[in-house]
C-alpha cells in the first residue's frame, strides 16, 4: 500500500550555535519556502532579507542551492517540496538568511512522522535565540 504524501510530514533540527537549536515538523508537501518561515518563527526573526538552502551542505557552494522568491536565482524555494528530497535521518544541509548579516543554521533532518496533519510545528527548542539586530550605543545620539 502506498504512502499518501499529504499525511506526512518532517521533523528537522535547526542549529545556530552548539546548545542552541529549535525542531520544527513541516508537512512533506510544503515548500521550502515554508520551512524558512518556520525557522524564523523558532528564532524570533523578522522575515526581512533574501535566503538560500545549500542542500549539498556546502555555503555559496553553487550547486543544489535553492533560493528565495525573491532572488534573482532558481529554482525557488517557493516551488520546491520537501516531498522532492528523499531525507534520510541525520541527512544536513544549510539555511543561510541574510546575505549581508549570513545567519547560518544546520538543518538536519530527524524523522518522517505519518499522520502529522497539516500544521507546521515547533516541537522543541533549546538556547537562548540570538538577537537578530543589536542596538549600538552610539544610535542614541
């Protein structure tokens, strides 16, 4: 018997910094895109600047790069499902947000959980998230 894809969904773990991550379940048929909000979200950022998944786990890498909607690079992540991966658990690639700042989260894939429902979750998060603007001193005077 088939596996009917809607029902599925994926569980990642997202790492800043050693102690800091966040894991997220995303249903297998929402885009990568969706997976970047979900993030943000975990993180407390505001979705303000362009980002890329490096799938091959390599940064700026050129290859398996997908990119946000609105880069002028494809494919976009708008279009791609994480259905169109085929995840094995501990399989990482890289979420870099901000080309300027480059904020840079491993993305590890943890487990496929059937009958997830259609909700993005965040399941678990650990660390302190880091502040995505600092306020300097001296922009008070």
């Amino acid at each position: 018997m088939n596996h009917i894809h809607s029902d599925i969904s994926y569980v990642f773990k997202v790492s800043f910094v050693h102690g800091v991550w966040r894991k997220i379940q995303v249903p297998s048929e929402y885009s990568l895109d969706i997976l970047h909000l979900a993030i943000l979200e975990s993180y407390n950022f505001e979705d303000d600047h362009l980002y890329a998944f490096f799938m091959d786990n390599i940064l700026w890498s050129g290859e398996k790069v997908c990119w946000s909607p609105f880069a002028e690079s494809l494919p976009s992540t708008d279009t791609v499902k994480l259905s169109s991966f085929d995840f094995k658990k501990g399989d990482s690639f890289l979420y870099l947000f901000d080309f300027g700042d480059e904020w840079i989260f491993d993305v590890t894939f943890v487990t496929e959980v059937i009958g997830g429902g259609q909700e993005v979750l965040i399941l678990s998060t650990r660390g302190k998230s880091p502040e995505q603007y600092t306020i300097y001193e001296e922009d008070f005077y």
